[in-house]
C-alpha cells in the first residue's frame, strides 16, 4: 500500500524520513509532497494513488495543512487524512477541525503500518492505539501505545521519499538526528507552541553512539554530495555528558564533515565549546529565548543569566564557531518592554543571523501588533544595530506584509551564508519551486 506525505517546506524532515523507511520496511510504498514544487499536483496524487496521507507541520504551518487536506481529500478519493508531529500530539483535538480524519500521537512509527493494514483489511481506524479520531461529536481516544525506547530498532532515515525533487536529494547538508527531542524549526513557520517550546532541552531518548555515528556513515555513503551536517535535535548536547563526549570524538575521527548543531547557553562552558571545534563545529544555534532573564528561566526551567548567554558567544567566537541565536516573542508574561529587551540583547550580541520565532500555543493566537512586528523585524536590525531605532518605529506602524517579505529575505539569506545550504541548492530549490514541476511522474508500486 501507499503512503503519501505532505510537506510545505522544501527541506528533508528527518522524522518524515525515519517514518517514511518505518512503513517501506514493513514493504509498502511512501512518496513525499510538496505542493509548491508540483505542476499538477492533482494528477500526480491520482497517478500515486495513496491508501493514506500523512501531514507533519508544526504550529506555524497547522493553517496550511489544514488548507491542503481540504483541497487533497478530492483528490485520492477519500483516503484519510492523518495528522502527527508534536503539534498533533500536544492538540489531538484538531481531529475535530474539518480535513483532519485522525491524529497519530506520540512515536508514529509503530501506529502507520497498524493503520494501513486497517485499510488493507477494510477495517475501522477509530480506536487504533495511539490515535485519537471524532465519532458521533465525541473524541475516541485508542490504547496509549508505549513509545519507542529502543530508537537503534529503527529504520535508517529514507531519504527515497523525496525521489520526486532532484532539488531535495543535491542538497549538500545532510538533515541528521541523533536523538527524539524537539526537532529545530528556525526555518518552519517562525511559530511554535507553548508545549513544544516547554519541551526543548530536556533530556531526550537518543540512538546510542555507535549506531548514531554509523548512521550518518550510511548517509554519507549514499550521498557522496553532503558536504555538511546539520543535526537538528535540540538535545543533541544534553546529558549524561559521556555520550556527548563519545559521540564528538568519534564523529571528529570517523566523519569529519563540518557540521551545526543547537545549544542552550548553559550547556556551553569551556570544555564543551573546545570539544565542539575540535569535532569539526561551525555554526551553533544559541537558544537566547529572551533578553528578560525571568522569561528565559521560565523557559528551560532553570536559571540563565545575561552574562551566561554572552560568555557563550564569546567563547564560540574565541574558537571559530558561528552563532546565529534563537529568541522567542509571546512567552507567558511577554511585553512590548521585555520584547524591546531582546532585541536589544541580540544587539548586544551582535549575533552571524538572529532567529526570532512566535511562540503561540493555539493556532490563531496572537500577541499585540507592536510585538508580532518587532519579531518579524529583529532579524533584520540584529545586522545592523544603526535600525534598532527604526525597528522600534516600524514596530508600531502598519506593513505586515513588507515586514514578512524582508523576514522572509533575511531569513532564507542566512541559510545560505551560514552554509546551511549551499548556493547552488539554493538555485536548484528556487528553480525549481518557481516552475512549480516535479523531477518524475509519480508511479505506483507494482503489487
């Protein structure tokens, strides 16, 4: 049977990918889709034939999901739209929203083949464990299913998904994780939730050493053209500090591929920041959160100073390490004054790019208009400290859309001179969306 998922950014998910290789291994088919990048998506859809369509998005991008499941029901014929990811699973009560026919909570990997042998048995999915579906008005809730603690029993990220986009297999940064934390999303829908956020820098089930590191050789071997390595989980440098300092030695002596990876500031002290350049890191994503010191706490659930965060940067620039920072608008107890304050943190930082993202806990919510625009407009001053005072101004003036398109600008610029994509994927993708055509036809599997 066929898995079809949908994906608006035109980047590899590794939790897509994990997922993708955890139904082909079980012998059925799964194809990604990127709506933007398809001449005729329709078509394609009906050719491909899905049992099931999956959407991951995150907070920022529930809205569009729920646009295109909409639109992608008529297409396939009626086959389910099923929704995961951490936004699934901190709101499983989006299955009530029209275009949401289930939800899979929790590690997905295990409850997919389940479904599709539903299907193929013509089965009813309601009451699956570890799903959540609307019957009658009423929320049913299946089995929790226990979660995946063995995360070495898993498939190798199957990066087959995306056979359709030449523009997505030449990337030259191979998208890795070595964990099940919070995957970083600096470049998926600048919003996230207030549970997700709660969870980042927490310490999280990881691959053992020996087997995160061989799978990044595999990666690598399939791929000659990865350049880089871009690790996404946010608790890639959390305890117990004796796999951290495994896995970089050994990655320092087996890989040796420049790579980025993200880091609360209290986790980067001189050992770690040495540790890090000697394995081969370029870019580290700092989580500032917030210029407010009671804000940030409140965050990560433990004390962070301002001289924490600027020791930080310091010793990673001591060492050769970009920083780009990541800081949030809209925690709990957000004002235009605290906001004000990160902004004038990252200027004090003077950061390589500075991330602002909106943290939202419900699709829709939102903050005062001065706020909203202060974080479309911090990446933009944080380069150049001179338009703190015009940021300020613009803040509280109209122009959403010109603030969005330079965010946009700023934001997709960085990704190329922080090397996170190198310029030629950057043409590719650009090219490629813009003609709006994938790279084949797609084909069912012969059965």
């Amino acid at each position: 049977m066929r898995v079809a998922f949908i994906q608006k950014d035109p980047m590899p998910d590794p939790a897509l990918m994990v997922l993708g290789a955890a139904v082909v291994f079980r012998g059925h088919e799964a194809e990604c889709f990127i709506p933007a990048a398809e001449r005729d998506l329709e078509a394609s859809l009906k050719a491909f034939a899905p049992a099931i369509v999956v959407f991951s998005p995150t907070t920022g991008f529930f809205g569009w999901a729920l646009e295109e499941a909409r639109r992608i029901r008529g297409m396939t014929g009626g086959a389910p739209m099923v929704f995961t990811g951490t936004h699934a699973t901190d709101h499983p009560e989006i299955v009530r929203e029209d275009g949401v026919d289930l939800v899979m909570v929790g590690d997905p990997e295990t409850t997919l083949p389940e479904l599709l042998l539903k299907i193929f048995k013509e089965r009813e999915l309601p009451g699956t464990s570890g799903t959540v579906a609307l019957v009658g008005g009423e929320l049913v809730r299946g089995p929790e299913r226990e979660a995946i603690d063995d995360l070495d029993s898993l498939p190798l990220p199957d990066l087959e998904i995306y056979r359709r986009y030449g523009f997505v297999q030449r990337q030259t940064t191979l998208a890795a994780a070595v964990g099940r934390g919070v995957f970083e999303n600096t470049h998926s829908g600048f919003r996230i939730g207030l549970q997700e956020l709660q969870r980042r820098f927490r310490p999280a089930r990881r691959h053992s050493v020996a087997e995160a590191i061989q799978r990044v050789h595999l990666m690598l071997q399939r791929r000659p053209n990865y350049r880089r390595v871009a690790f996404k989980d946010d608790s890639f440098l959390m305890d117990p500090p004796e796999w951290v300092h495994e896995f970089l030695s050994r990655y320092r002596d087996e890989i040796g591929l420049p790579f980025s990876c993200v880091a609360a500031p209290d986790l980067l002290d001189e050992a770690m920041v040495s540790r890090l350049a000697n394995a081969g890191c370029a870019l580290v994503r700092l989580a500032v959160e917030s210029g407010d010191e009671g804000l940030r706490s409140a965050v990560l659930g433990r004390t962070v100073t301002d001289d924490q965060v600027v020791d930080a940067v310091a010793r990673l620039r001591d060492r050769g390490i970009s920083v780009h920072t990541i800081s949030f608008f809209g925690l709990p107890g957000e004002t235009l004054e605290t906001a004000t304050s990160t902004l004038d943190f990252n200027l004090e930082l003077r950061p390589d790019h500075a991330f602002a993202i909106l943290v939202a806990d419900e699709e829709g919510a939102s903050l005062s208009p001065e706020i909203e625009r202060l974080q479309l407009l911090l990446p933009l001053a944080a380069s150049a400290p001179v338009l703190r005072g015009a940021a300020l101004q613009a803040a509280t003036m109209p122009g959403e859309g010109l603030y969005r398109a330079l965010f946009q600008l700023h934001h997709d610029m960085a990704f190329v001179t922080g090397d996170e994509l190198a310029r030629p994927d950057v043409l590719r993708i650009v090219a490629s969306m813009w003609r709006g055509r994938s790279a084949r036809p797609a084909r069912p599997m012969l059965q």
